[in-house]
C-alpha cells in the first residue's frame, strides 16, 4: 500500500497530445476516481500507472520508488478490467492463484490466501469451475480477488462496471467500497459515469482533454464545481448567463431573461459577464417571484421533473418531489425562486468559479 | 532497464528469424527462377517469353487453363451455393452426415478422385461397360477437356459448400423477414437480398477454386490426355524426355505467378467494394418441406453428395479386389496392401514422417508470425506476413522448380545448403505450402483475444515471455491445433511441388500413388490412396474435435 504521486505527466502518440502536463497525488488507501468523458484521457492515464502505455514525460511514484522504468510485472499492481481479463483455460481457483504462483510462495500459502480471498467475493464454491460458466458478475468478483490476493501496492481499476447490467453494477460497486475499505488498499479507478464516481469515490478528479480540472470529494465537486464543465458533468443543472452589476450598495445578478436577484459574498469581485449554474433542486416555488411555464413533466417516482419556460424562451429544468395527487399540469404557470445560497457562479467563458473552490 | 532490452530481443530474434526464413525459402527461390527466366547464357534476355507469346501451342496451354478454370469455377459456384441454399432452407434428414462427407470429398487429393473416375468413366470403366455394353450406348470418353472440368467441379463446390455454407450460418434471419415484410419473396428474394450478402464469401470461394484448378497438375496429367494445361506444361518443360528447356521452364513459371498475383488482386479488389460485416444472433432455421419439392431436395441432395464421395469409395473398393496390373481379377484379397506396403512401404512411413516434421514446423512459424502480426504489428511484421501469404497462390509446380533452381548448386551457386534432394527440402517445401491454413487460423485465434488477458497476466507479477507460455499459446491452441490438422490434411495431399522434388528415398504417398497409377500397378495406387484417406479421415475427425465444429473454413 502506497500513495501515488504524478509530476508533470506527458502523453503523446506521434504529434498527438493526450496529457500536455499532468500532475496529482492520490493519498495512501483512498479510492481516487478518474472521471470524465470518454477520450478525456483517463484511462490512458490509468494505463501509464500500470505500464501499459508508455511514458513520455514526467514522473510516477508509488511512495517513495520511481516506476517510469518498471515493468508492469514489476510495479506490484492489481489490476481490474473493463472486460474481466479473466484467464479462461483457467479455472476460478487457478485464476486467483495466478499472480501467487508467480511470486514462487510456498503451496500452503498459496492454498490459503487463495481460499481466504475467494471467500471474501462470496465465491469459494465456484473454485473449480471454468470462467465460462460465470456470469458477467461473478467474473468480475474472480477479477477483483485475482488482483487483490497478491496484495499490491495500488489497485487500478479500468470501468469495472461497465459491462454489467444496471442492476448488477449498483450491488457491484457496493461490494468493492466495502472490499476497498477492508483492504484498505489505494486504489485507482476509472470511470464515464458521474452516478458511480459519487457513490463510490473518497476523492473524485474530473478530467477533461487531458486535464484534471478539479479534484475533490463527490459532494465538493456537486456543490463547488470549479469550472462550468465540471458543474454539468457532474449531476444536472442549469446554465443561465447574466450580468455581475454594483447597486444599492450590492451585488446583484442581472440574468439576461429579465430578473434580478441580490448576492452575499461578491463584494469584492468586479462587474462582469457571467455563467450561472442552477440545479434543477435550486428552483423552489414561491409565492410570487420568477413567472415559468410548465412545458413538460417527466414523472420519475421520487421526483417529477418539469421542463418550464421562464418568460423570453429561456427553458430551464426543475425538479420537485413527486406526490400521488398531481396538481400541476402542462400550460400552468408557477412562481419559482433561486436558492440563491447554492448556486455557482462562473465567469463568462466558465472557467473560474467566482467564489472559489476551496 | 535489462528488461526491457530482453523483451526487445526476443520478438525482434524471432522476427528476423522468421524473415530469414522466409527470404532463403521463399523469396530467394522465386527470385531464383525469375532470373533464370531473363538470362539465356548468361545474358539479360526476353527469348523465353517471346518463344512462349509467339507459339500458339504454348499459349493454348494457358488459354485451355484458363478455361477449365473458368468453367469449373462457375460450375462450382453454382453448384456449391445452391446445394448450401438448401442445407440451409430446408429440413431433411442426414444433413450431419452428408455435410462430413461433402468435406471429405473436398479434402482429397484431386488426382485420386482423377485415378477413380478413370476406373469408372474411362475407356474400360466400370460404367461405361455398362453402359455401352449392356445399355448400347455409343462410345464416349471422359479424357480431356470434360474430364478435367468434371472431376475438378466434383472436387472443388464442396469448397464452396463448405464457405457459403458458413456464410449463411452469419444471416440473421431478421435481415429475411425484413425482406419479406417489404415484399421481396421467393426467387427475387434470393437474388436480391441472399445472394449479394453472400457475395463476398463467393468470391473469396471462387478465387480459391479458381487457383486450384488453375494450378492443379496431377488432374490434368492423368485424364487430360493430351489437353495441356499450364502447369502440365510448366511441368514437362522442365522434366519431360522430350524437350528439357529449364530456363523455358522458370520463364513459364514467372508467368504462372504473375497470372496468379493479377487474378488475386482482381479478387482483392472486387471482394473489397462488396465488403461489409455481419453478426447473427438468431440464424436462419430451415423449414419442412412437402410433396414433390421434397422429393426432389432429396434426390437432389443426396446424388450429389453421393457423386462426390462416389470415386473415394470406389477407390477404396478397386483396393480389395484381385489385380494385376491395369485388370481387376475376380475375387477379393488383402494382396494389394501387402504389395503397396512391400513395394512402397517407405512412401507411407515417409508420408507420415515427412508431414508430422512439416507440421510441427508449420506450428512453430505459425505461433511466431500470428503473434507478431497481431501483437507487434510494424513493418518487419506486416512483410512477414505477406511473405507467409505468398504460396497460397503460387502455383505447386513453381515452388517447386523455383526450389530446384535455389539450392541444386547451393544458396547462389556457392555450393553451399545444397539441400535438393534431401528430405529436409520436402519438409520446408510441404510446410510452406500449408502454413496460410495454420497461420489465418492462429491469427484469427489471438485476434479474438483481449489484450487485456496478457495484460492482467502482466499486472499479476507475470514476464513477457511467461505470459506468452503460459497465457496466450494456451488461449491460442484450439485455433493453432485446428488449423494445424487442416496443414496437415493439405500436405498429406499434395502432389504438385513434391512430385519434382523426391527421390526414392523421399517420395511420398501421393507421388505413389501417381507414378503406381503411370505404371498401371492400379492394385498398389489403389491401396496406397485408400490408406492416404482413412488417414485424412482421421484427422477430420480430430480436427472436428479440437475445433468444436462440424464444418471446416479455411
């Protein structure tokens, strides 16, 4: 178990840059995620930590050792794939052996650590059957235990989910946060889907075109999203352009459909265009405030979300909790307000949170 | 950093040695002869393709190949196709078997079924007596021109059975409801949506059809009586009694390969614009059929299978019958196989000697070069590749002599590896014949492969060169197996590029059960060539096994 340090990262095929300069630390026994759109880099990155891709820049650490010039063989990795990577002349049990037999321990050991992780991913009976009578599930199980068994320095994950079923991957990625949490292991994993990283991550590093763009918890990177990106990656929300104007001794944001609303905390910050991120959740209704126009509602069990139409065509998404008896019809007009404490603020190309992250 | 130079050693060693062998066996060989075919004394000269371009009898050679090609590819074609529509359209019963059978047929050597059909259509056939004996009709014969297109046709739509057969297994039946529910029915359906999604498969059938026919040698020599072929000609130029003429021969052979390149690329070419992909998850189920049409799908079916099993079978019959020389005597004994195995004994342990070497080097190319191909693709490793793909089309007859021509006086003369003559040249030649079967196998094999398998090896603490022992020729083994055992059948059965490499020591089965045929001891070809069959048999049978299948692709 170690912590794992990039300065300065390149990567490069031919003239084509995937990483101009990259650099992160992911702390000892954390689950980082690497999150972000597809071609955003981020399992490239994930395949420069295991050695799979070569390095063109920089330098990776597992805490102290240097590893650009090791082999993966040699960097002590577990590693997890999108597509199991199960060795299929192998059975289960001489899967998780795999990684034991190379490291020459005695038979004993072998046999019993063998047996001890097969436990742990609930598939001790399984130890003798072929990989091709398991389910998608079950393989990836046999995966995890295979990397984990030989006890790595860090666990890389490369979208383990990803081929399974809605179902399967929300009990999935419940049993390797309580796997990772009793191993303890540091952990690398990559992801598409902003739902996963949430639920699964310690620390989460939205990526896109080869940068990090911010690095935090799920509930940072929710609520303080530092760039306009990050805002809509991550969950839903709203982009309202408006106005950063001085009045009344205030600040106020003017947003160019026509309403105005005052703001606490902008006091030193200048007048300016600006982007303004409003979670569907962030609309409430109100007595009298912004007029909106119920265009469409999806009813979704918890919640109804309700696509409304605020004054000149500006449509905008809300969300609210659903009730059996539904009051609000397509063409009625509501009064919404903006819970003005939650809402980010980004300057006018998006990319700096005006009140800061962090 | 020693590690990595390691690994860097190993797939480059083994990519130089492959080219190497490729360079000396293949391309130095062919080289060879193209030299051979502009120098005249010593000097830079076109005499020999004048000569060739400027004799009607030489030409007609090349044009009489041309057509048999042509008409048996188009008799096979049609055939093939319509024999695999109905396997696939309709229910009738003993299709496991006939389809065995079919594969039989199409493994053989071609000359065998050439042989058998002789003992039935020929002069003093056992049908024809019947036929014009008993049934008055007038005398006919079946040498020449119609001889060769027979019995190459029986030989060669089990091919393309085999193919289109494969190809309508990867139809959805979807794709045909869709049509129907369009309206495009019945024969407008067929032309309209089966056969162009079936074309590429036909025409990747028909070039192999094609090719074979064109460079079939033992067909020709033995019931083409007199109708000269090209490589029949290729053949007498450089061996006959008559008229030896070596660098007539090699300019012959230059011709032969640039027809074979022309007609490859053509069918490149042609199969790339009808290219697409398709995956089927719900084929089409044949259906019942009643009345008339289902006695017809019957007799249909089950004559032809019959017709092309029928010489095999007869073969194998002639071999238990009294015989000496050309005639059948009444009675049955073992007194053939005792004389082929007194007389020819060495060719059956050679047969079996020679291709188990042949195949195990085959196995060992066919690792390295479907692993660097697939998995350290570059420009070493693309050339290798093609280099593998080039006796594909090379015509028997040329390897051969270009083989000849290479090593007779040792590598460029220096009398240095004179190997002709040897059994180590039979092994190389026969393997290089055959290594496009194992190698496509293999690469098709280590392409459905993830690279992430190799790579969660490498993860676990596992070498380059552990994971490759351990993990990936494990993983590749049914498809190198499989295609292995298909090598192996091939070389069992090859007569063209043998028959001008053996000698006494060396000579094989096939050249045999040819020179026993020539010398009209049909009682010993006729043993000999039922042993060389039970032994494809048997390795069918295996083949099927380790491939799960009950079909063969190549």
């Amino acid at each position: 178990m170690s912590k794992i340090i990039i300065k300065n990262a390149v990567k490069r095929y031919g003239d084509l840059t995937i990483i101009p300069d990259l650099s992160v630390t992911i702390p000892e026994g954390s689950l980082f995620t690497l999150l972000g759109p597809s071609g955003c880099g981020k399992t490239t990155l994930l395949r420069m930590i295991a050695g799979f891709n070569t390095i063109e820049g920089g330098d990776f650490y597992f805490g102290e050792t240097r590893i650009n010039e090791l082999e993966p063989s040699k960097r002590d990795i577990g590693m997890v794939f999108q597509n199991y990577a199960i060795f299929p002349h192998l059975s289960v049990g001489q899967n998780v052996e795999f990684g034991l037999k190379q490291r020459k321990l005695p038979k004993d050991d072998i046999k019993s650590r063998t047996t001890e992780y097969l436990k742990l991913i609930n598939m001790e009976e399984y130890r003798d059957r072929k990989p091709d009578k398991l389910s998608g599930g079950q393989q990836q199980r046999v995966a995890l235990a295979r990397a984990l068994v030989i006890n790595p320095k860090v666990l890389l994950m490369d979208e383990p989910l990803s081929n399974l079923d809605a179902k399967l991957r929300v009990e999935m990625r419940q049993a390797i946060r309580d796997i990772q949490r009793k191993v303890g292991i540091t952990t690398v994993y990559v992801t598409h889907d902003q739902e996963e990283a949430m639920a699964i991550s310690d620390l989460i590093a939205v990526m896109n075109n080869g940068v990090i763009l911010q690095i935090g918890q799920p509930k940072e990177l929710y609520h303080r999203p530092a760039t306009e990106f990050v805002a809509v990656f991550i969950g839903k929300t709203n982009i309202l352009p408006g106005k950063l104007v001085k009045k009344d001794g205030g600040t106020w944001i003017k947003f160019d459909f026509g309403h105005e609303i005052p703001m606490d905390g902008f006091d030193n910050i200048a007048e300016q265009d600006i982007r303004v991120s409003i979670r569907p959740e962030e609309f409430v209704r109100c007595e009298n405030g912004i007029k909106a126009t119920i265009v469409d509602s999806l009813y979704l069990g918890l919640n109804t979300e309700y696509i409304m139409e605020l004054g000149s065509g500006v449509k905008v998404q809300v969300i609210e909790e659903s009730s059996f008896v539904e009051t609000l019809q397509i063409g009625d007009v509501v009064d919404l307000e903006i819970k003005r404490q939650k809402i980010n603020v980004f300057d006018k190309d998006g990319s700096v949170n005006l009140l800061g992250v962090n | 950093m020693n590690r990595t130079k390691f690994k860097w050693n190993i797939w480059y060693t083994s990519a130089v040695v492959m080219l190497l062998f490729y360079l000396l066996f293949l391309i130095y060989p062919l080289g060879a002869i193209f030299q051979e075919a502009v120098y005249v004394r010593g000097e830079f000269s076109l005499a020999h393709f004048t000569r060739f371009f400027s004799h009607s009898y030489f030409l007609g050679a090349l044009s009489n190949s041309f057509q048999v090609s042509a008409v048996v590819t188009l008799y096979s074609v049609a055939l093939g196709t319509f024999l695999a529509y109905l396997f696939t359209t309709f229910k009738f019963k003993g299709k496991k078997y006939l389809q065995i059978l079919l594969i039989i047929a199409s493994m053989s050597a071609p000359f065998i079924g050439a042989y058998s059909w002789i003992l039935l259509l020929g002069r003093n056939g056992a049908i024809t007596n019947v036929l014009t004996n008993i049934f008055g009709f007038p005398p006919f014969n079946i040498y020449g021109f119609f001889g060769i297109t027979f019995v190459m046709t029986l030989q060669l739509f089990p091919l393309i059975f085999l193919f289109v057969n494969g190809a309508f297994r990867n139809i959805d039946k979807s794709v045909l409801e869709a049509s129907e529910n369009l309206g495009c029915v019945g024969i407008k359906k067929f032309f309209q949506v089966l056969l162009p999604l079936l074309t590429p498969t036909i025409l990747a059938g028909a070039l192999l059809v094609f090719m074979r026919t064109f460079s079939d040698f033992g067909t020709p020599m033995l019931i083409g009586e007199g109708f000269r072929t090209f490589p029949v000609l290729i053949f007498t130029q450089f061996v006959g009694e008559v008229m030896v003429n070596q660098g007539f021969a090699a300019a012959l052979s230059v011709i032969a390969v640039v027809i074979a390149l022309v007609v490859f690329l053509i069918q490149k070419i042609v199969a790339f614009k009808f290219a697409f992909s398709m995956s089927s998850l719900n084929p089409i189920q044949p259906k019942e059929v009643k009345g008339i049409g289902k006695v017809l799908i019957y007799v249909f079916v089950y004559s032809s299978v019959f017709i092309a099993i029928l010489p095999q079978v007869y073969v194998a019959y002639t071999s238990f019958r009294n015989t000496r020389g050309m005639v059948f005597h009444p009675g049955y004994s073992l007194g053939s196989y005792i004389e082929a195995f007194n007389r020819m004994g060495n060719a059956i342990t050679n047969t079996i000697s020679l291709s188990f070497y042949a195949t195990v080097l085959i196995v060992i190319v066919s690792v390295f070069v479907s692993y660097l191909t697939v998995r350290r693709r570059n420009f070493l490793s693309s050339t290798i590749d093609t280099f593998s793909m080039i006796p594909f089309i090379v015509p028997g007859t040329v390897l051969g002599i270009a083989l000849i021509s290479a090593f007779n006086t040792g590598v460029f003369g220096s009398g240095w590896f004179r190997i002709t003559g040897t059994a180590l040249i039979m092994v190389i030649s026969l393997a290089l014949r055959s290594l496009p079967y194992t190698i496509r196998s293999s690469v098709a094999a280590l392409q459905q492969m993830s690279v992430s398998v190799e790579e969660a090896a490498e993860s676990l603490g596992s070498s380059r060169l552990n994971t490759f022992f351990k993990i990936t020729i494990p993983m590749m083994a049914s498809g190198i197996i499989s295609g292995a055992i298909l090598s192996w059948i091939t070389i069992l059965g090859e007569l063209s590029t043998s028959i001008l490499l053996y000698n006494v020591r060396t000579r094989t089965m096939t050249v045999a059960i040819y020179v026993e045929v020539l010398r009209g001891n049909f009682g010993i070809a006729a043993a000999l060539a039922t042993i060389l069959n039970v032994l494809t048999i048997v390795l069918l049978f295996a083949f099927m096994k380790v491939s799960k299948t009950k079909t063969v692709s190549i």
